[in-house]
C-alpha cells in the first residue's frame, strides 16, 4: 500500500495518505485545514542492505557506525536517546541516571560482568 504526502497551500502543514494501489485515484485533503489545495510531496523511502554492506559499516568504512563510535563512551545511549526523542517521549529519570552513569565509566547499578 502505497504511501503519498501532501503539503498544504493553505498553511503549510503536510499530510500522509495511504492508497489500494499505485495509481489509485486520491482526492486529499489537508488533516489540519480541510484546504484542498495539496501539492504532491518527494517522499522518503527505506532502502535494503545486504550483509556485506552491514559488516563493511561496521569495520569503520562508513559513516557514524565504525567500531570508534562505540568506543567512545559520548555515544553510550545515544540510540536510546534518539529513539525517546524520535517518538516524542520523555526519558524516564532512571534511564538517564543509567546513561550517565555509563559515560562516566561506572558500571550502572544492577549490572554484574
């Protein structure tokens, strides 16, 4: 099912739709205005990766997934972070006392190696 976004003339916002089908005809109109003067959007799309292309990331060859990302303890949780932020959530106290804990090179209470 193919996903289309529309920004609105009227007042900026933009707008996901789902079709049946590539071609489906589709009549949108804005969630936040009701305008109808939409204009298509370039969407973003997933791309696949082969086990090959993972493994070369992580031998350092590209971008933020070499192994010196993380080796650095800047970036413990930094996944974490990102996903409460991404989702508009706030970050449980606790979670962060871990974290912290964690890049200033203590292990975080509860753990056992």
């Amino acid at each position: 099912m193919p996903i289309y976004e529309y920004r609105c003339q009227s007042c900026s916002q933009v707008s996901s739709f789902f079709t049946r089908a590539i071609g489906f005809p589709l009549s949108p109109a804005c969630k936040q205005c009701q305008g109808t003067d939409m204009v298509r959007q370039m969407s973003r799309f997933a791309q696949g990766r082969s086990q090959t292309s993972s493994q070369h990331d992580l031998n350092g060859n590209s971008g933020r997934a070499g192994l010196d990302y993380y080796r650095d303890p800047r970036n413990i949780g930094r996944n974490v972070e990102e996903s409460f932020s991404r989702h508009g959530l706030d970050m449980p106290e606790t979670v962060r006392e871990t974290i912290d804990t964690a890049r200033n090179g203590e292990l975080p209470k509860g753990l056992d190696i």
